[in-house]
C-alpha cells in the first residue's frame, strides 16, 4: 500500500528561529576584545553560547581576533576529542525527487538528471566495494519520493547492515532523508539506525521561500523545521542538524543552527549529535544568482564560532570542500568528515575517473580515495577513527551527554579510536598509510599511563594483530 505521511507536527510545535531577534544581533553587536576574550574562557570550559555571545564571535573582524578565535577553536576540540578524525562515507540511494529545490542537481524540473534508484542486489554490491575499502560508516542518501516510504528506507538498512565482505562491516547506518511523520521514523528506528540528519538550508524564512516552491512539501518551512522534534517523538535521540552555506547571509545561518541546537536541548534535553555547514556546489543545470556566497576566510570563521557555541556537537565537514580547504579546516574543531565520496548513484562499484555532474547531486570537491584521506590525516597528527562504540553501546542522546559532560570521551575514544584504526591498517591500508598509522598508534600508547586500562588496550591491539576484528574498549 502507498505510504501517505501524517502531516500532524510535533507536541509542543513551535518556530524557535526569531528572526527579528537573529537581525538585531547581526547588526547591533560590535567587535569587541574584552567581550570576546571573556567568551573565549567560558567556551575553553565546555559551556555552550548563547546567540548573544556567538554573535559577539560572529562580530570580529580583525585579523588579531580571528587568530585568537581560531587558537581557541583548536584548543577546545583537543580538549573534548583529542586528536580524532572520524570517517564515513555517503552512499546515494536514489535521486527521484517531488520537490524542486532549485540549487539541487536532484530538483523534479531538472530534466538532465538521470533518475536511478538501486535495487537491492545493486546496494549490496555497492555496500561490498566500500567495505573493501574500509568503511565502516556509512550515511544513506535519499531524493523525496513516495518510493523512498519508511519501510523502502527500512529495508535498505537491513539490506546495508547484512552485507558482509571478507572482514568487512558496516557498523553504523546514518539517513539523510526528507522529514517524516513520527510513525515513519519509528519504523526507520527500528532497524537500528545511527543519526537521522536534516538541513534546513536556511533558517531565514523568505530566502527559504526563494529556493523551494510553496507548492512543494519542501516549501513547507515549519514541516522541515519540526523534524528532527518528530524524529526524537519517535525515540530517535541521535540528530543531524545543518544549514547549506551560501543561500543566506552565514551569519544569519549560524544563528539558526544555534537556535535549534538551544532549542533541541532545552525541549528534550539533547542537544543535535552532529552540526554540518556543506558550502552550495555547483549542481546540473544550476544557475543561480548566489549573492551570499561565503568565502574561504568566512568558512573559517563559520567553523570556529560553531566549534566555541555548542561544544559537545559533532562537527562535519564533507568532501564539497576541496583538500586545501580541508587541510586548514579540519584542524578548527571539524570531528567528522567523509572520504572516498562517490556522489554518482551506483558509483562505489562502477566509477570512472571523471566526474558527471548529470549523475551527482553536486560537484565533489576531495576526490580522494579512503587511503589517500586516511593518510593525509595520519601526516597531519589526526587518528582517523572508523569507532561506532557510543552508539553501540547505547549511549546516545543524554546517556551521550551525561558522559560527554563527565570528560569520558578521550578515555574510551581514543582507545577505540586506536582499536579500530589498526583494523583498518592490517586490513585494507597501502604499506606507506600502514607505517604511518603504525607509527601514531604506538605514539598515542606510548602517552597512556602504565596501568590496567593500557594493558587492556595493548592486549586488543595484539588480537587483532592476530585477526580478531570489532574490538573495543
Ligand atoms: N532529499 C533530502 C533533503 O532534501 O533533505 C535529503 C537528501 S539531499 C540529497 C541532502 C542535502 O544535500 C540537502 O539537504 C542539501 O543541503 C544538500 N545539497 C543539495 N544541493 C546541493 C548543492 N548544489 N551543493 C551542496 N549541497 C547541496
Ligand atoms: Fe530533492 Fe533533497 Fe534535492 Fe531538494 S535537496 S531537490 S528535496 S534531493
């Protein structure tokens, strides 16, 4: 039978983006040394920002406060994750699409795309390539469509979760998907997913009437606003917030994804698990005017004021952005990024050397490969981490939070972290990748105190040096 989504929003619905209040800061509060500074401290001690005080960060302009800001981004995401990297990659199901957001290479009036939905005999092959990689986490992608129903995505995960090649696993499913009803995301839950992720695109309401017609779902603001509130009605306590950078003015964006980081903590007591700020691509037959387009210094500055206003947040920074980019933003408080990206839907176990726009949602701007980014990590001090602990263990949502605010994350994950990493290195890493990572590990060890906990990790270490896989402390 058809799916037909309940269009019932969330108890307690509610717009929490106050514009008016957003504008008022923008344009009120200056650039101001003191303030900043004081700011400053109380991030360095994992407290989360208010709007006033991340629009006081948004506020600086001078070089001298730029770099202070950039040092205190770097030095609060040592301090919360160490020096993990966390890697995943995106695997698109399918591009048909009802609505028509117009910078989206999926969009309905786009008549070059070529539409594809994967069968699951072509997700399991497509699954299987990105295991002989070595990915272990993966985030499902899907345009809008009544195809695309919750037991369609339903069944997708559990074709994805049982694909088993060589010593390969997916460990954890993440779903970028349109928003559902809750009974939608009850039956998604079920199948054990990790983040549900949703952009908003842009908080600012009439730039969000700009880019998707009112006569589309889409073009319902409130619809997509509430949820991720659905989604936790539903019992999904692991959410994925973001804005598309270069709709609107970013700072003005920021703001929104503040307010609904604020808003999902004081409503549920959770904040978002995961922050993504993807800059706009260019997309098939997309032109558009884009007048507020965000520079590299601004992405800069976007990443270290998100990193300093909602500490404990997952920040994910994806392969739109081009290496150069990466390598000087991963170092301001990014946790997450994806590597070894293919965006052409089938294209993990088919590709070609050359991109085609008609077949991508939107250019990629790293076209590394899993080797290749892991390496560039290990060369710039990071522990690439493949870990799907937390969520395994349960801890997700507050349970995440109570431990997050307890100072635990460095201690397990950077055992795991180690763990799942010299995984990797045995099974699927190119000799010189091999050495590196080889090297950090013993590096990191060599850090750790004499005591059980160490015993513990070295004696992991040693089993999977003798074959033993998915380990963890
Ligand atoms: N169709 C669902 C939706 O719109 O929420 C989920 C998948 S959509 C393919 C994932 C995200 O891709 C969108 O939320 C949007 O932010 C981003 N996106 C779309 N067009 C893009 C472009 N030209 N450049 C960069 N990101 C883009
Ligand atoms: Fe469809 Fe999502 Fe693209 Fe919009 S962003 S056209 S909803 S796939």
């Amino acid at each position: 039978m058809a799916y037909k989504m309940d269009r019932t929003l969330s108890k307690g619905a509610s717009d929490f983006i106050d514009a008016q209040k957003i504008e008022g800061l923008l344009s009120g509060v200056k650039e101001d040394k003191a303030r900043y500074r004081e700011i400053f401290d109380k991030s360095l001690e994992k407290n989360p920002l208010n709007l006033e005080e991340t629009a006081s960060l948004l506020a600086i302009r001078s070089q001298e406060g730029l770099e202070e800001l950039f040092e205190t981004a770097k030095a609060l995401k040592k301090a919360i994750y160490g020096n993990r990297i966390v890697l995943f990659a995106p695997l698109y199901i399918g591009n048909l699409c009802i609505n028509d957001c117009l910078y989206c290479g999926f969009r309905k009036s786009s008549g070059g795309t070529v539409r594809k939905t994967l069968t699951p005999e072509e997700i399991i092959s497509e699954v299987k390539s990105l295991q002989d990689e070595g990915q272990k986490r993966l985030i499902l992608v899907f345009g809008e469509s009544p195809v695309y129903s919750p037991n369609f995505i339903a069944s997708c995960v559990r074709t994805v979760y049982g694909v088993h090649s060589g010593k390969g696993a997916i460990r954890r499913v993440n779903i970028n998907a349109a928003p559902l009803d809750v009974e939608g995301y009850r039956t998604i839950k079920a199948e054990g997913i990790g983040t549900y992720q949703i952009f908003q695109e842009t908080y600012h309401r009439e730039t969000y009437s700009k880019y998707h017609p009112a006569s589309t779902i889409k073009g319902d603001f409130m619809w997509r606003l509430d949820g991720l509130d659905r989604a936790f009605e539903a019992g999904i306590d692991d959410l994925g917030i973001g804005a598309l950078i270069g709709l609107y003015d970013w700072r003005f964006e920021v703001l929104g994804l503040v307010s609904h980081a604020l808003h999902l903590k004081e409503k549920f007591g959770v904040g978002p698990h995961t922050i993504s700020f993807p800059r706009i691509q260019p997309a098939e037959g997309m032109n558009l005017p884009l007048p507020y387009k965000c520079s590299d210094n601004d992405f800069k500055h976007l990443v270290a004021v998100l990193r300093l206003a909602v500490p404990y947040t997952g920040m994910i920074m994806t392969a739109r952005e081009s290496p150069e980019i990466r390598n000087e933003v991963i170092h301001l408080g990014v946790s997450q990024i994806d590597a070894g990206t293919h965006l052409e839907i089938g294209g993990y176990s088919s590709h070609s050397d050359k991109q085609a726009l008609e077949r991508e949602q939107f250019q990629v701007g790293d076209t590394r490969d899993l080797d290749e980014a892991t390496k560039w990590l290990l060369e710039e001090g990071f522990i690439p981490s493949f870990c799907t602990s937390c969520y395994r263990a349960g801890r997700t949502g507050d349970r995440f939070m109570e431990w997050a605010e307890k100072g635990l994350i460095n201690k397990f994950c950077t055992p795991n972290a180690l763990l799942t990493l010299a995984e990797y290195l045995q099974d699927y890493a190119s000799p010189s990748t091999r050495e590196l990572g080889n090297a950090l590990i013993e590096k990191e060890m060599q850090k750790m105190p004499e005591d059980a906990w160490k015993e513990r990790i070295k004696n992991n270490l040693k089993k999977i040096s003798l074959g033993e896989r998915d380990l963890r402390v």
